[in-house]
C-alpha cells in the first residue's frame, strides 16, 4: 500500500481486491503516530452558528486539501474552558498545526504551544495572522454614511475584548469625530443575534431621532433592520444602515443589505498557506497578512447624489 518495497503482483491484486471489498481506508491518527508525521490540522471557530466564520472555514478547508491535509474542526462557543478542551483534543489527535480564531484576549493557551498557530480574523503581536483592515472598513463605512446625507448616526460598537471590532469602531469614529454630524455611540458585548435583537430595540428607544446605522456586523445590522421596519421606519428614506462581513444572507434579505465586505474566504485560504510555509520550515517574508474591505451598496442606503 506504501509502495515501499517488492511486492508480488499476485499479492498486490490480492490485497487491492481486499481493499476495495472491505472498504477500508487508513487511520489517519494510528498513521501519524507511526510515522511521528500527521496531516490533520485543528481548526477552532467562536461560534458556528455566525454564517462569516464558515466562509472563513471554507477557504482554509479547500486550501488545506490541495495539499492533501484534513480538518479537525472545533466550534468553542466563546468559552474559555471549551477552547482549552479543544486544544487537548488536537494534541492528543497529534495534529501538526493549528488556526484560530480565538476571542480569548490573552491568548495565554498558544503561549507555549509544541505546534504552530496562525490565528485567523485576530491579531496577535506573538504569531502569525491573517486579517481585514477593520479600521478602514470603518472609515469607508462613515465616509459612505455622510455622503449619503445622515445627519444623526448611531455607531454600534462591537465587543471590547475583540481587537478586529474595535478596529471598525475606532475607524468609523476617526471619520465621524471629524465631521459636522451628530453622532451616538452604543456598545455591546457580543455578535450574536439573539442579544442583537435587544440591542436594536435600545437602539430605537434611546436614539429615537436616529437616521443612519454603522453596525458592528451583519448580524447586528440585520437585527437592526429587522427593528426599523417593526417601528414603520422606511428603509433608506427614513434610516440608513450599514453591516460589515457581507455575509450570505446580506444580500438576500428585505431591503438587502449595504455593507463592507470582508474577503473572508480568501482569508481562509491565506492563513492555511500561513501554517503550511511553516509547517514546511519555510521564512515568512510576512508574518501578518492583512487583507483589504470594499463597500458594497445594496438597498438600505440612498444614492450617493455625487455620482448619479
């Protein structure tokens, strides 16, 4: 099977014909232990249920396998104590490296880790990452939101301990501080829609004379959309919102959604050949690869009257 030495070709048919009756194929953890070599790579999300984080995955899978490597996937649910169960699990499964992308901010569980780490969507001064340019995405985001006559934005800022959020929030706010709109400022503490949803209510009752939303993501912006129209508030007449990751459903929902695009899939595949230069002892000429965002105007934004 190794083609490692003679074998006799009646044997060689022998074991083939047994091969594909059984329908065996290797273990590929037995294998790599044997071999002290595996080519299983551990692959951590946050939260699966978030439709960005497998368009990520997708891009590392389908690199990875060019290369004839496997994903083990683990889906932490931003709990520490999960993550570190994962971590073990991809150890003891003899994994040769590992892509992260951890919202532990310490990221004290990779310190001293045996194998490579690449985080993905994080950055990290410690190892090597591949990521958006949220602080841009945030600037084009309040650029296109004042071209298009909002006079009184919210800016929803997205969870502290997330350094790729707070890029977005300080971009957008850089551009803002330095305009002659009103703005407000909201803070939350996560991306999932179930808290988006109070969010977006808080939003309409605090900042009612809202007319422009900078959400921290399409999740929260969609929740938002979701809110305006429950509240009668025509979309774009009456209020305009922007998301950021451009994630599948963005352009499927009523009015679909403007937003600022990650190139999620591409970062994926970049942050596989990440670990595999280095899995293969190759120099990093760059060891943290930072893609860049574009806007994409959907319906709930108006016109930009400049270029009509």
């Amino acid at each position: 099977m190794n083609e490692t030495g003679y074998v006799h070709e009646d044997t060689k048919k022998a074991v083939n014909l047994a091969i594909e009756q059984l329908n065996y194929s290797p273990n590929e953890v037995a294998r790599s232990l044997y071999k002290r070599k595996s080519r299983l790579i551990g692959l951590l999300l946050p939260d699966i249920t978030n439709p960005f984080f497998p368009l990520l995955a997708r891009g590392v899978e389908d690199e990875m396998r060019l290369h004839d490597f496997r994903i083990i996937f683990g889906n932490t649910d931003e709990d520490h104590e999960k993550e570190q169960d994962y971590i073990q699990t991809f150890q003891q499964n003899n994994v040769i490296g590992i892509i992260s992308m951890t919202n532990n901010l310490s990221k004290s569980n990779y310190n001293d880790m045996p194998i490579p780490v690449v985080f993905l969507d994080r950055t990290s001064s410690n190892h090597p990452s591949v990521y958006a340019d949220g602080k841009e995405g945030g600037r084009i985001a309040a650029h296109e939101m004042i071209k298009r006559n909002s006079k009184r934005i919210t800016l929803i800022k997205g969870p502290a301990h997330l350094q790729t959020a707070q890029d977005r929030f300080k971009g957008a706010l850089e551009v803002l501080s330095s305009s002659n709109v009103d703005f407000y400022v909201m803070s939350t503490t996560s991306f999932s829609f179930k808290d988006a949803e109070k969010w977006a209510r808080d939003l309409f009752e605090k900042y009612e004379d809202t007319d422009g939303v900078i959400a921290s993501n399409d999740i929260v912006a969609t929740a938002v959309l979701h809110e305006a129209l429950r509240t009668g508030r025509k979309i774009p007449e009456d209020i305009q919102i922007i998301g950021f990751d451009d994630i599948p459903h963005s352009s499927l929902l009523f009015p679909p959604l403007s937003t600022i695009r990650q190139p999620a899939y591409e970062m994926g595949r970049e942050a596989a050949k990440l670990l595999l230069n280095i899995i293969k002892n190759k120099k990093l000429d760059i060891k943290n690869i930072q893609l860049p965002v574009s806007f994409i105007e959907r319906s709930t934004t108006r016109k930009d009257e400049a270029n009509v």
